[in-house]
C-alpha cells in the first residue's frame, strides 16, 4: 500500500539519514527499484515527473502499475508515489490519480504567488492524507522540459513556504539536475545553514543527487537534507548496461533480442546503483 513521505522523512530527520527519491520511467525500474527497497529494508519514494507521467500514458496508469506491483511482489517497506516538480494542474491530475505524494514546484512564480499556490496545495493534499512538497529557489539545468538557472534559495522565502504546513522543503543550494559541469562550485552549505536554522525539523530535498561528491551528500544530511533525488545517474547506469550487452553481440545470441533479456542488465544496473545510494544516504534497514 502506497503512504504519503511525511512519517518517513520525519524519521529520517530524526535518524540523521536520507530517503532516496528514485524517478521511475518504466515497469522495469520501477520493479528494480521496489525490490532493492525491499531487500535493503528502506523506505522509498517513487519520484514521477510529468513528462515521464505522460510518457507512460498517463498518472493513472503509473498509480496503477505501481500499487499492483507493491502487491504481487510483496512490498512490506514504506513507499511514496511522488509527482517530482508538479505544476499546479499537475498535482490536482496526480490528486485525482491516487498518488500518496505531491510535489508543487511553484519557484518560477513571484513569491507572492508561490505562497498562495502553494498554501491552497496544502489544504488539498493533508485534507486527503497525502504528503507535499515546496520548491524555493530554483534548480539548475533542465529535467523533463523543467529549466532552472540554479538560483540560491532565500532563507527568509523558505520560511515563509515552511510555515504554510507543507511537509518537506526544496531549496536551491547550486544543485543541478543532470551531469554536474567540472566548473560546478559545489553545494552552497552557508546558504543551507540558514535554511535550516529558520524552518527548525522541516525535513529538506535536494534535487539533483547525481554525481555529488559523497562528503558532500553526508554534510548535506547533517545539516537537516532528509530526502535525495536521483535520476541521471540511474538513467547512466540502465544505458551504459544495455549498452554493453549490445556491444557484446549478446543481443544475437540465441532469444537475446527478446525484450525481457535486452533489459534485464539495465534491470541489474538501476538495483547496484539504487543500493549504492540508500547506503550512502543511511536508509538500509530504516524501514
């Protein structure tokens, strides 16, 4: 059964760890995914974004794969179905469609707007159990048609934002969705700091986890991150092994162009690196 992210990450808060937010494009990551979930005992969140919604014919079809396969695959551990940077029709569609979890990323808009989108989101959701999540500042690059400039995120707005009830936090810290550039000049922690001195527990995202650097990521957490968000480098990870399998004629050999075994090292790829990350975010056996 699918929870909001809300006791999860309170928890996490608490425990001085990180649950992954893991994006999912098809069946076959969204079974990798659950399962490592599963044989690490980690909570997990399923992160959708509404290009990869749309990509799968839509949210009611991803509640709908995701919850039957939570079912015959026998997931005991906590799982969020998460909408990832939503736009304010796109939370009410994934409202509508049955997911635990939603994500209203209103950090293109003046402040002002942000505040009462975001404040009428909130009312909607927890009246329906679901968690929510608030964007200030933006995130750099480009996710799914989403543009930032990477703009750091101002303490004082994030106050503002945390105190409408939402029940975790994105800011803006330098973060980027995609491959990080060798000119990147790192996580902002000043600029988290106070963040974190002024929303007290409220548990903090960070967008773009592929490719910090680990002492990053672990300072990141103690400074109050309780949920990471990893993509690309899944998307690295399940190109690269299919690649590979291609390269190696593995494809032509014997029923080696059957779909289930084209895939199946990509498969195996997203399991490595999603275990990888619960265990530098401190997730295993968090469950």
């Amino acid at each position: 059964m699918l929870v909001s992210a809300t006791e999860m990450l309170k928890k996490a808060v608490e425990g001085h760890y990180a649950v992954g937010q893991f994006n999912i494009n098809n069946l076959e990551w969204t079974k990798a995914i659950l399962l490592t979930a599963q044989e690490n005992n980690s909570p997990v969140i399923l992160g959708v974004s509404e290009g990869a919604g749309k990509y799968m014919t839509g949210f009611k079809t991803v509640e709908a794969m995701v919850s039957a396969m939570i079912d015959s695959l026998g997931i005991t551990v906590p799982v969020a179905l998460h909408l990832d940077h939503g736009s304010y029709e796109g939370c009410y569609k994934c409202v509508k469609a049955g997911f635990s979890s939603i994500m209203f990323d209103g950090s293109h808009f003046p402040i002002e707007e942000n505040v009462e989108k975001t404040t009428e989101l909130v009312h909607v959701a927890h009246n329906l159990g679901l968690s929510i999540e608030a964007e200030v500042g933006s995130i750099g690059g480009e996710e799914d048609g989403v543009v930032g400039a990477g703009e750091i995120a101002d303490p004082q707005e994030c106050k503002r934002i945390a105190d409408l009830g939402v029940d975790f936090l994105a800011a803006g810290i330098g973060n980027i969705h995609g491959k990080y550039p060798e000119n990147w000049k790192g996580l902002d922690f000043d600029a988290l700091a106070k963040i974190k001195e002024l929303v007290g527990d409220l548990p903090l995202v960070l967008h773009g986890g592929t490719g910090i650097p680990e002492d990053m990521i672990k300072k990141a957490i103690s400074l109050g991150v309780a949920k990471i968000n990893v993509n690309t480098e899944c998307q690295l990870y399940f190109q690269e092994a299919t690649r590979k399998y291609i390269e190696e004629g593995k494809d032509l050999q014997g029923k080696g162009f059957d779909p289930r075994k084209l895939l199946a090292p990509g498969f195996e790829g997203i399991k490595t690196i999603v275990k990888e990350k619960m265990e530098l975010f401190g997730s295993v056996g968090k469950a």
